[in-house]
C-alpha cells in the first residue's frame, strides 16, 4: 500500500501552494483565536480531502488558485463541521487528543467554528464560479442534514442497513464527492470527467466511513480513539448491522438490550468492559465485519471503473492508490 507522501508526489508542488495558503487562512491578530486556531491546524489530520481536489483537478488541467482556493475552503468546512459536531455528540476527544470544547468550552468551539464557516464562505467568493458556490453550499447543508439524520435515527438506535447509508452518503460520502468535483470544476474539466469524479469520490467516502466503522470493533492500539466509541454514542454501524441480520433473534434480542444498557451508562467499568467484548465477539461470530470489508471492496471496483475514461497518468495512479490506502489503512 503507498503512503500519503507517494500518492501527493504527482501534486508536490502543488501541495506545498495549498499549506502556505491554508496556514495563510489561519492566520489572526485575535490572540485567543489564534491560539484556537493554531491548535485545530496541529491536528487536521491526514487531509485527504484536499488532496483529492487537487488531484481531480490535476488528471485534466493543471491545479489553478481557484483548486487551491477551493481545497482550503472545504478543508476549513470539514474541520468546522467536526469541531460542532463534537458539540452535538459531546464527544471529549479528536483524533486521539482533547477535542476544541473540552479544551476550551462550548461556546468557544461554536464561535471558532462560525470563524472557520465565515472563512469558507469568504474563500468561495474569491473563487467567483457559480458552481464551486453551489458545491460549497449543498455540501455545508448536507453535513448539517447528516448529522440531523443521525440524531434522528439515534432515538431509536437499532436502525437497518438502509437509515445505515442514508447517514454516511450525508455525512462522508457527498464531502469527498464534493472534493473531486470541486477539483474538477476549478481545473474545467468536461462535464463527462466531472461526473466520472464526482462517482469515485461518493465511492471514496463510502469506503472511508465504512473502514472507519470497522475499526470500531479492532483491537489496533494506532487508531486514535476507544474501541466500540460509536456503540457507547448509541452509534450502531454496518458490522453490527449485518450480524444483528444474520442471528437468531433471540441473541439479537439479548445483544440489542446489552447495548441499550451500555448506552444508558448502566454497568460498572467492570460490567462494561465485559460486555462491550461480547459484542464485539459477536460481531466477529456472525461475521459482520468480513461483509463490511466486502461491501468496501464492492465500492473501491466501481469507483475504479468510473476512472476508466482517463488515461494512464501519475495522477490516475495516485487516485486508485489513495482507494487502496482508504480501505486497507491502519489508523
């Protein structure tokens, strides 16, 4: 599997336009905002999205300021749209550290992430194409739906494999969607070519939030946050779904009011130790998290076909290899 530096190698240079601009963004006199700030650019992560608008732009015309433009403004949407969200799911940690409102407060973490929106908003104006406007904006209102819909669903918490994808196409499938077809845009791709984009990046998401998902039941100490964390949310994902499908329904019975109680906060640390195992064993018994591994590599064929209308080209490499990168990392 190639790391993230061999998949930017077509882009290097570009990439390095997009840090400057990107921490150029970030840049206040305000000094609380600053430190805020600062201490959200520490932790973005691996930046994918990103990278794959640059990409999409750079398979068919090369990366303009509109593409590094668009990059930041849906990068700094991203992470605004998580830094509420840990608000919403009163989540304490990101990526493995103290997520902006333990840090800080409530309050804080919204007005940072207003700033953030407002930046977006600004960048996307600058940008002055009717359609990156568009993508920019259906996506904000998708994220937000998303989580509208997650919340929704979370009161009844056993949803099926259907509410299951209505939630991911929302939440990560149309951000990653957006990207490439952002990318695309900003470089003029023809609307044939965008379209083949935008399909691989809705795949793309779909098999990152479903990797996610897996690693919800692993045993990998590298994945950044707590085993069975979307269970103790009252978050039930595709290998849970697909095992609770396949067994008897007295087990279901048995594991759906375990993870009722677990999600009430009524076990003992002891209790809840034991029992978050027994799910988890669970989940491995009737193999749900062999079909959500199918269900990834059924995605990563069609989004590799919907690439077929491009030619063989560093850039075309790159996105099949950031596919394989998304299904088969670690963390």
């Amino acid at each position: 599997m190639a790391d993230l530096s061999d998949i930017r190698k077509p882009i290097e240079a570009e990439w390095k336009q997009y840090e400057r601009m990107m921490e150029s963004s970030l840049r206040v006199d305000n000094k609380l905002q600053q430190e805020l700030l600062r201490y959200v650019g520490s932790r973005r992560g691996k930046q994918l999205r990103p990278l794959l608008v640059l990409l999409a732009a750079q398979i068919c015309n090369p990366v303009t300021d509109k593409t590094l433009k668009s990059a930041v403004a849906l990068e700094l949407l991203h992470t605004a749209s998580l830094i509420h969200d840990d608000v919403v799911d009163d989540s304490d940690m990101r990526r493995g550290v103290a997520a902006v409102h333990t840090k800080w407060t409530n309050k804080v973490a919204v007005l940072i992430g207003d700033y953030m929106l407002a930046k977006v908003i600004g960048l996307t104006a600058e940008v002055r194409n009717i359609r990156i406007l568009e993508i920019v904006a259906n996506l904000g209102k998708s994220l937000s739906s998303g989580e509208m819909v997650q919340l929704h669903v979370g009161q009844s918490m056993w949803i099926d494999e259907e509410q299951y994808y209505k939630v991911i196409e929302q939440k990560t499938a149309q951000l990653f969607q957006a990207c490439a077809e952002a990318g695309a845009e900003s470089a003029g791709c023809t609307q044939r070519q965008r379209a083949a984009l935008r399909e691989y990046g809705r795949l793309l998401g779909l098999c990152f939030q479903i990797k996610d998902d897996i690693f919800d039941y692993s045993d990998l100490e590298e994945i950044g946050k707590p085993t069975m964390s979307d269970l103790r949310d009252g978050k039930v994902t595709l290998p849970l779904i697909e095992a609770l499908r396949r067994a008897p329904k007295d087990e279901t019975d048995i594991i759906k009011a375990k993870g009722e109680r677990l999600v009430a906060k009524g076990y003992s640390p002891e209790e809840e130790a034991r029992t978050l195992e027994e799910i988890k064993a669970f989940v491995m018994r009737f193999k749900g998290d062999e079909y959500a591994v199918q269900k990834m590599i059924e995605y990563k064929k069609k989004a590799t076909e919907a690439l077929s209308i491009f030619r063989d080209c560093p850039e075309k490499s790159s996105l099949l290899a950031l596919l394989d990168y998304a299904i088969n990392r670690v963390q």
